[in-house]
C-alpha cells in the first residue's frame, strides 16, 4: 500500500464536492456540515475504543480506517487542509512529547 494513502484519500474527499450528492456518501456528509461531521467522527472514534477494548484485530482496523476517514471529510468541511496537519506532524518529529505538550501549554 502506497504511504501517501491518506494524501490521496484527502484528495478524493476534496473531489466528492463536485458530484451529485445522490451517488456520494462522502457528498451527503460535507453538506450536511460541520457538526454533523462532527457527530460522525466522534460516533467512529467511540467504535475504535470498543474494538480496541474486547473485539477482534480485524475490527479494530476496521473501525481506524473509519475514524481515519471521517477525520478526512471533517478536515475538509471545515475547510483545514490535510497537507498542513501533516506539517504540524512533521514539526513534531523528533521532539519529545511532553517537551512538545508542555510548549502548547505556555
């Protein structure tokens, strides 16, 4: 699997804006707005937590990808593009986290 996979899936997301919102899913969610998005994602990332607590491997992946997802279609309705949360990420490597937590906090 490619390791720009979420650039590409962000990208699709960004791409759904323009087709008719009765063939996509991800169409429907971004008009809807943001606190739907919202809702949804907060819905997926309790799913992560119950699969991460007692179910399978398989569901776990499953229910991450779909967290990773609606992370994506909640970025783009808010209008937060993917390019600079993975720049935050990269300014972040090689800190410390706490070194990192405790500069947010002052």
């Amino acid at each position: 699997m490619s390791g720009n996979v979420l650039e590409q899936l962000s990208a699709t997301i960004r791409e759904r804006r323009s087709v008719p919102s009765d063939t996509s899913y991800t169409r429907q969610l971004l008009d809807s707005g943001v606190e739907r998005c919202a809702k949804k994602f907060g819905e997926e990332a309790v799913e992560v937590i119950i699969a991460a607590m007692g179910q399978s491997d398989e569901n776990l992946r499953n229910e991450a990808a779909d967290v990773l997802y609606h992370l994506l279609v909640l970025l783009e309705v808010r209008g937060v593009c993917f390019a600079d949360v993975l720049c935050v990420l990269e300014m972040r490597t090689g800190r410390s986290g706490l070194e990192e937590k405790a500069s947010r906090s002052s």
